[in-house]
C-alpha cells in the first residue's frame, strides 16, 4: 500500500513576491494594486503593500497578477491518456465507452501515468487542487497507483476512493475506505486527503447508497456523489435522502441538472455543495447546467473540469463558459419578457474557481483566498502579455483575457511547481514516452483504434 511521507515539505528560506498586483479574494484585504506576498514553512504570513525581509527567496512579480491557486472539485484524473478522446461524445457516449470499454482495459501503470499527466496538466494551467473522481479502482494496485501519481505530481488533492470499471478483481468498494484512512490518510494536514467518489440515492438502491455514505462517515472521509442527471435514475431522492438527514456539509453534489426547486433548498439548507462542470454538461448532455438554480438557492457553486475526454483542463475556459451561461440566460429570460435574475461578474466566477471550490473539497481553512495564516497556494499571472495588454481591470484581465499561456508560477504550500512558465522538477520527456506508450496499450486492449497518427508528440 502506498505511504505519503513528505507532502507538506518546505523550503528552509522565506519566500517573498514583491511588486505584484494582488486579487487576495479576501473580503478583509481586498485588491492590492501593487503590494508583496511573504511565505513561510508553506503559509501566507504577511500581504501588505509592503514587505522587507533579509535573506528571503524574492520572486520578481512585477508585471504579473498574483491570485489563489484553482480548486477543482470534480475531475477524472485517470482519463488523462484519453485526452479529447471523445470530441463530440455524448453522456451516452461517455458510458458506453470511458466506463465500458476504456476503464477495465487500463492496468494500473496505466492509471498512473493517466493520472499523473491530468495532474501535472492542472499544475501547468493554474489548478493547484483538485478532487480526484477516480471511478478506475478494479484492484487495490489499481488504488495504489492512483495515489502514487497524485503524490508525486505534487497537486493538492482530494482523492476520491470510487467503484471499479471491471468486477471481480480484487477491490473491495467502499470497505477499503476504512483502510486507506487508517494505512494512508492517516492526517487530514497532508496534501492529499480523503473521501469517498459514490453512487447517488438516484441511481443505487437505498441500501447499498446509504452502506457507501454511512463508511464514507465512519471514515471521516467526504462524500461526492453525481446527482441530477437528466433522464438518468429515480426522481425525488435527493429530497428524500435529504430529509433523512443524509445530506449535509461532508457532501458535494456533482452536476444537479434535473432537481426540483424543494431539493435545492434542501441543498441549501443542509449545507450540501455543489460542483457544476459548466461546458461539459451542456455538450455532452448532462441536463440544464444549474448556474442559477444554485444561486437561486443562495448557493455558490463550485466549478469542475470533469473529463479532459472533451473538454480542455483549465479554469479560464470553465470560468468563461459559466460566466457567459448564467449572462445568456439571463438575457433571454429578459428578452422573453421574463423576470430576469441578476447578473454575474467575472469576480463571482473567480469566487467559484477559487474560494466556493475550497470550501467544497472541504479545504477552506486551508486554501482558497491569500489570507494570512492560509497555505501558500498561489498563481502568478503573466499581465503584459499581448493576449491581455493593457490591463485596465484586474480580474476583467484574468477571468476574461488570460489563458494557460499566462501562467508564469505556481506554488503549492509554499513549493514553487512552475517557474517562468517552465514546469519544475518533471522529466517531460520521460513523462511523453510514458504517456504514449500507455495509451497505446490502452487504446489496444479496449479495441479502438486510436486516430492521432504516433509522430505527433510534444516537442520538449
């Protein structure tokens, strides 16, 4: 079984971002035109216009916007290999050949190198935590190499113990639950930490949904389930499981297209999250995207990548096409004649990348706003790029103008993962070879032939 040893490591010098322009998403300290950032063993201690401190690690952020690290709370991460695999698949699509085909034919190297490409990739692009849905666990060595690779990506994450793609293997779901807390996640200050990926009241009977959520609690592990998928499973059951008390804030629902306007204040008044993966459900299908139900409900919801099978790994796409979800229907309603609801901001959709996705993988002590006393989770922007210059508004330039491009550094607690656009401490070589050897044998045993010709790798 894997050890995680060594994830909160830090560096033995202060850290100090001098002369950024500062998006804090703390209510307390606000924007700073320009100021500093001091780090220190892996935390914030100071954000001040301001800052001296002899003998620290500088960092020359002058031109750059600095902005807590992305939290995604709902991604695949084992899908990696399939990359755009399904283009214009569908959620009926995405069944029939992610889970069915795809997911028993990967060993558990291969979920490994899945993984761990997904992760590094989030890195690159900004995402410093992520929740883990990793519904590949067909053996406990298919387990162990999906911790393997978050660990030695070096993301924060939430890794999301789920059900097997192939039966009859060896796993045992979701009693091992209570064995990777006793035997791994023996802390809930690791980077990785804990919870259970599980099958909605929607879509299992009652029993075996509430024997997976009741060992989810006998664990002290998180609950993330999908829920309110359209034409999918039992109606009504979110608000049955609610007034049972079985929701609460230890639970994420994913998606939530089709719930009624009585699950949604269950939702609210139990203190359940949400997690929307905005451009993914509406091109694959998944319901109405429920931007606005959720707000309706005095909900901020959480954002997600959900599969890199479709849909690309950054959050400035996902900000993007939720912002301009919530606006276009806004407008039509308008333009019906309708009562329209207020209108979003870039600011809230930053809210949802960063704060509201701390508080749904259960982190927001931890990450989510610079505010002092917080882990070190923090982005870099590059702000005279060409894509955004000039900058007349500091999150009108991140949310709307900026891309992967424009990610210059990234630190998790305080380690330094991204330098001058360069990603540290990862053999892109190596990691290329690995990458498309598995996928070819991937691609092999579940009898598709891949279309991308073998030449066509990343040019390090």
């Amino acid at each position: 079984m894997t050890e995680i040893r060594n994830q909160n490591v830090t560096s033995a010098r202060p850290t100090l971002i001098k002369r950024a322009a500062i998006i804090t998403m703390d209510e307390r300290l606000g924007d700073l035109i320009c100021g500093d950032i001091l780090i220190e063993n892996g935390l914030i201690r100071e954000v001040a216009p301001e800052i001296s401190h002899p003998g620290a690690d500088t960092i020359d952020a002058d031109g750059m916007i600095a902005i807590p690290g992305f939290v995604d709370t709902h991604r695949h991460l084992w899908e990696g290999l399939i990359r755009n695999g399904l283009p214009d698949g569908t959620l009926k699509d995405y069944f029939e050949v992610l889970n069915g085909k795809f997911g028993p034919a990967y060993s558990p190297s291969d979920v490994y190198v899945g993984t761990l490409l997904s992760a590094i990739g989030a890195l690159n692009a900004g995402v410093t935590t992520v929740l883990d849905w990793a519904h590949i666990q067909n053996t406990p060595e298919h387990t162990d190499a999906s911790i393997q690779a978050l660990q030695d990506s070096g993301i924060r994450a939430v890794f999301g113990f789920g059900f097997p793609t192939a039966m009859d293997q060896g796993h045992r779901y979701p009693e091992d639950l209570l064995r990777l807390r006793k035997e791994v996640f023996t802390s809930d200050d690791q980077l990785l930490t804990l919870a259970l990926a599980t099958q909605s009241p929607e879509h299992v009977s009652d029993e075996e949904a509430k024997k997976c959520w009741n060992t989810a609690r006998e664990a002290a592990a998180r609950i993330t389930a999908h829920a309110g998928l359209a034409g999918i499973g039992k109606l009504n059951e979110i608000e049955r499981f609610g007034r049972e008390g079985m929701l609460g804030s230890d639970v994420t629902l994913i998606h939530c297209g089709s719930l009624t306007r009585t699950e949604w204040q269950i939702i609210a008044d139990t203190g359940t999250t949400v997690s929307i993966a905005t451009q993914i459900e509406m091109q694959m299908g998944h319901g109405s995207t429920p931007i606005q139900a959720a707000l309706d409900a005095g909900i901020t919801p959480s954002l997600s990548v959900d599969v890199e099978t479709s849909v690309p790994g950054d959050f400035f796409t996902q900000m993007r096409a939720t912002l301009a979800h919530q606006r276009g229907e806004a407008f039509a309603r308008e333009h019906r004649g309708d009562a329209a609801p207020k209108l979003i901001g870039m600011r809230d959709v930053l809210e949802m990348a960063t704060r509201a996705g701390a508080e749904t993988n259960g982190l927001s002590r931890k990450v989510g706003s610079l505010t002092v006393g917080k882990q070190a989770d923090l982005v870099l922007l590059q702000a005279a790029n060409i894509n955004v210059m000039p900058v007349n508004d500091l999150v009108g330039a991140v949310v709307g103008g900026m891309d992967v491009s424009n990610v210059d550094t990234v630190l998790v607690a305080g380690q330094v993962k991204k330098r001058g656009g360069k990603l540290l401490d990862v053999d892109l070589p190596k990691l290329c070879s690995q990458v498309y050897e598995a996928r070819d044998c991937v691609f092999a045993r579940a009898g598709i032939v891949c279309s991308c010709p073998r030449h066509i790798k990343m040019r390090v």
